[in-house]
C-alpha cells in the first residue's frame, strides 16, 4: 500500500527524476496528427521529431517507451521506487494526452488460488489508479480490472517468470465519442 | 412369496423409471453385505458382474459402465470373467451361490438389458453371495436408448448404495472450464459432462474467457465468471436452454467468485471496488445486492452450509489467507485454520460435517478436509499446484484441479476418496480445471 504520510515528498522527487528521463517538450504548438482524437480538448505536447515512434500521441509510444508495466513483490501490492518513476512518467503521459483513458490490468502469479489472485490482482491495480490520480490523472479516466493468473507475461513455473507476472500493465486508448 | 410390479419411485428426469422387481425368494436379512468406509487399509469388496443378459451389444456397453462406475471408487474388485465358472442361462434363473463362492465372489449383479426401438429396459438384481441371498429388491429401469448411460449409473448407484451404506453419486453431472491454446492466452470455455467424463456438452463459446462454473443445487443452472464485458463479472446459465445472462454489471465494481445457496434462492459472491474485495449476497431474480463482510482485507471465495445457515469463505485479515465462518446475516467470523500455510477456495460438505479446501505449504499444494470447526485437518493430496475442490454429491470424493508446471504446463480434473485413497486423473482427451459437481440426478 501506499504510505500516504511519505507520498508528496515521492511524488516532488519523482516528478523531477521523470522530467529529467524525459526529452524536454520542446514548445506549446499542438501537433497535428490526422488520427489523434483532438475532440476531448486535448492538447498534445510531444515533439514528433523526437523518440523512436514519433508520434507521442499513441497508445504504442506509451507502451513502448513510457513503460506500461510495474513489478511487484510476492504477495505485495506496494509499489516501489522502480514501479513509482514508471508511473510518474505514465501520469505526465495521461496529463499532457487528454484525450486518452486507461485501464489498468492486475495480474497475480500463478502460485495461489484463483480466487485471491483475482482479489490480488485488483489490489495492484487499484494501487497504481491510486497513484496515477496522486499524480494528476483525473479518476474517471482510470478503470481497474484483474486478470488474477489467467493471463501470465511469462509462462516458465519459476521466480524468473513469476516476478514478471506479478504486474500491473496500463493500457491507454483513445476516448471514443461522447466519453 | 411373489409381489407384483410395484412402481417404487419415478425418475422423471431424461425418462429414466425406475420399477420394483418381484423378490427373490429370500431368508429374512438381518445382517447385509456391507464394506465400510473407514481411513484403515480396505480390502476391496470383490463383486462379480457376469455378462448381462437380453440384446448382447447394448447389454455389453451397460454391464461395463456398471463394472467401470464400481471398480472406479477403488472400494470393489470385479472377479475377471475368464475366472467365472457358472452363469445363469436367464436372468429369472435361481442363483448357484455355491459356484460364486468358489470364486471368491462376496457379491454378485445380475442383470437383463431389452432394446426396444428408442427405448431401453434394464432389469437387475444384487446378490449377497457370502450368506446366500438377494440383497434388496431387484429393480426395473426404462429409459430412453440414448440414455443407457445413465440406466447403468442407476444401476451402479444401486449397488454401492445397499454396499456402502452410503448415498450414491455415479448419476451425476461435472461443469468445468476446458482450457485451450498457450499458457499465456489461454481460451477458456465451460462444458459440462457426466461424472465419468462422458458426454460433454458446450456452455459457452470460448469467445470470452470464463472461470469457475458452480451448479446449481438442482443442476439446472450454472454460475460464472465472464469477462464478455471486458471486466469480470458473474453470468447465470440455463443448462437446457444454454442460454445466459449477466447478474452483475456494475462498471466500477468486479463481481466473480459466485456460488448457490443450498435451496438455489441466494447467491454468495466476491465484489472488489477501490481494490478491496468483500463478500456479498444476491437474490438470483432481482440482482439486488447487500454485503456481508466490511473489511480492508481480501474476503473471497465464500461456500454455503448445507443447511443454509453459516458461509465458510477466505481471508488474509490476519496477514494471511485462512478460512472462516460467518453467519449467512454477516456478523463477526470465527477464524476455522492454524496451520502452517496459506488456506483457500473452501467448500462446505453437503453432509454438512466437513470442508474441503486447498492448502499452499512453502512451494507445494494441497487439497485438504477438515471438521467445520478446523478440528481433524487431514491432506488428500499434494503437487505443485492442486486447487479448487468440489464434493461428490454425496460427500465422500472431492474432484479437484491439478496444474503441471512450466511453459507447457496443463490443468487436468482429478479425483480422491476422502479417505486420502484413490486418487485418480479423469479420463479426458482435453485439459480442463476449475470442477463442480452437479447433484445425484432424480
């Protein structure tokens, strides 16, 4: 869980060291991209010059180079100081791309039953929403759901693919109309 | 001393009848031939089931499931026929109890199966070699021909009823999830078979991936979990029809974990908003839901008594999973389990007196009994990853889920005696998890 006491003081030491993992927006003009859903009001900052992608304004930019994923501990649902800079720059990503939602998918490994690991799983999920509003992101954009154990990133019966399904994957989309 | 044909009781269901035959002329019985379910070493009851009489193919097929459903349960030894040295030349034909005794036969089924165009009539009878009479009447089943299974787990259920002394359960129903395509994306849909693992029918499409179907008491009905709204939610299917509907749909809320009160007119679940998971309960026919537990820990899993009184469920309030008893208003829990080791997915017997569970011990899992007041724990299994029991209808094996391990690793549905013994994969050409077991079929 998050300690709430310590949080602001993260979150100020965070949001400097993403800026600083970030490439500097370079200026306010709003990039004009045929397939970005500008209709939310959103206004897009990104520079299409820079990055392996281009374009900032899609969901596999945040996948690929935001990071969608963050690690958990057995059994843990707290979220550490690798899982807290992924999703600074997860936060400064949904802030400055209006127009898109998240779902945020809890995962468990498959030790445990299916049941908890559902419950599990919508723990890590619910932590991260709880970050990701800390930092910003307004909660009507943010959904939760757990896949519990059913849908492992790796699949070998060990702690080196258990410790990668132990996550919480965001996945951004575009606001369809009237959202 | 002959009686006529006396209707003893209806199997209505799939038109299955079941008639009284005339009795044997027979001694007064006041000892039967009994085995006894004990947790000592048993020594098989060895039974002799000679060929069926009456048309030979379907007689054949019927005799088989009756030897298949009895030697199954690990409690019978049938006398291999090459050993048999008399069989009666009719099914009406007096019994040479003597010629059984030189086998070593200690009972003895006989039985006439008649085809007669759609329709099948299977007449059998029991016999308690050692003393020399029949034991109980003998019994008429008519059913349809596409139902000759069943006549013969009628039949099977009659004799381990009179020699166990226990409820039957061989005319019973299995639902399950079939497990399909790569570890990492597997398709999951629901099925359901008959207890030995035949005749499988589809629920659903495998379009939506679906977890842990229960039954409902009277095997009409199946509760699930669907993500076919892209977020897990619980869905009630009508077997007959294999038609559904969604019984929650709230979009901030997760609802899974469903399963039936024991007169099928409550539903206990798991809810999870915020990331707190607790336990609830339904009325099927409005949706309309309260909770029972108001906790920041995780409650889940819950399983009714028998008598509808108490839900036995899991959870870590106190740092780690373990069982508890609650009454069906809420209310304070008692904690059940102390062991070492994390407890989950309970189930309450239906005799009432015992709850199944599974059991993570460091690395290894078990499956696992216990009186419901945590007293006797005893473990029925261990492996890598055991989970997920559901009772036998009459409370004397529990099926469950064993997982293999690694990339390619598969669920197949097991079953064990809950004397610890007889623990056996069912026989299917699919991986499959996540059993429950329907009623003994009327």
């Amino acid at each position: 869980m998050i300690n709430a006491a310590t949080k602001p003081a993260l979150l100020m030491a965070l949001l400097g060291l993403a800026a600083c993992a970030q490439p500097a927006p370079q200026s306010a003009a709003p990039v004009v991209d045929p397939y970005a859903n500008t209709g939310g009001g959103a206004v897009f900052q990104g520079n299409v010059a820079t990055g392996s992608l281009g374009n900032q304004a899609t969901a596999e930019y945040f996948r690929s180079e935001v990071g969608d994923t963050v690690l958990f501990a057995a059994d843990q649902t707290t979220l550490d100081a690798d899982a807290r800079a992924i999703l600074a720059r997860q936060a400064q990503w949904l802030n400055s791309h209006g127009g898109f939602q998240a779902v945020v998918q809890g995962h468990a490994e498959e030790t445990g039953t299916r049941e908890y690991n559902l419950a599990l799983g919508a723990r890590r999920a619910s932590a991260v929403q709880e970050y990701l509003v800390a930092e910003g992101v307004s909660p009507g954009r943010i959904r939760t759901l757990s896949f519990g154990k059913e849908r492992p990133a790796a699949t070998c019966s060990d702690e080196s693919c258990w410790s990668r399904n132990r996550r919480a994957v965001t996945v951004v989309s575009e606001a369809g109309p009237g959202a | 001393m002959f009686r006529p044909l006396i209707l003893a009781s209806t199997f209505l269901t799939a038109g299955l009848a079941a008639t009284v035959l005339p009795v044997m002329p027979a001694h007064a019985q006041d000892e039967p031939l009994r085995i006894e379910i004990t947790d000592g070493v048993i020594e098989p009851m060895s039974i002799a089931i000679p060929a069926f009489h009456g048309d030979e193919e379907v007689a054949a097929k019927v005799r088989q499931v009756v030897a298949d459903d009895l030697t199954g349960t690990g409690l019978f030894s049938e006398i291999p026929a090459e050993a048999q040295v008399a069989r009666p030349g009719s099914f009406a034909e007096p019994v040479s109890y003597e010629d059984w005794r030189a086998v070593d036969a200690q009972a003895l089924v006989t039985a006439e199966v008649r085809q007669m165009g759609e329709n099948i009539s299977v007449r059998f009878r029991l016999f308690d070699v050692i003393s020399g009479q029949p034991q109980g009447d003998g019994m008429q089943f008519d059913a349809r021909a596409a139902d000759w299974r069943r006549a013969a787990h009628k039949i099977a259920d009659q004799v381990y009823a009179r020699l166990t002394g226990e409820r039957p359960y061989f005319d019973s129903r299995i639902a399950f999830v079939q497990e399909t395509g790569p570890k990492s994306a597997r398709i999951k849909r629901i099925g359901v078979m008959d207890y030995d693992g035949k005749n499988t029918l589809w629920m659903t499409n495998g379009a939506s991936l679906v977890l842990a179907p229960k039954f409902s008491p009277d095997g009409t009905k199946i509760l699930y979990t669907s993500y076919d709204s892209g977020f897990p939610q619980i869905r009630l299917l009508d077997v007959a029809t294999v038609t559904s509907r969604a019984l929650t749909q709230d979009a901030q809320a997760m609802s899974f974990s469903p399963s039936f009160g024991p007169k099928g007119q409550s539903i206990v679940y798991s809810r999870e908003q915020g990331g707190n998971t607790d336990i609830w309960l339904m009325a099927p026919n409005t949706g309309a839901g309260r909770p029972l537990t108001d906790a920041p820990s995780i409650e889940t899993s819950p399983s009714f008594s028998p008598d509808g009184q108490r839900i036995v469920f899991e959870s870590d309030r106190s740092g780690s999973p373990q069982l508890y008893i609650m009454g069906v208003d809420g209310g304070e829990p008692v904690r059940i389990s102390f062991g070492d080791g994390r407890y989950g997915s309970p189930v309450w017997s239906p005799k009432g007196d015992m709850i199944a569970f599974t059991k993570q011990v460091g690395d290894r899992f078990h499956i696992g009994i216990m009186r419901t007041d945590g007293s006797g724990e005893k473990m029925l299994t261990e492996s890598f990853l055991d989970e997920g029991p559901t009772w036998a209808p009459n409370g004397r094996v529990v099926m469950f889920t064993r997982v293999t391990p690694g990339g390619n690793g598969q669920p197949r549905l097991h079953s064990v005696d809950i004397t610890g013994r007889n623990m056996r994969p069912m026989n299917l050409d699919f991986a499959a998890s996540d059993p429950s077991w329907g009623p003994l079929m009327q």
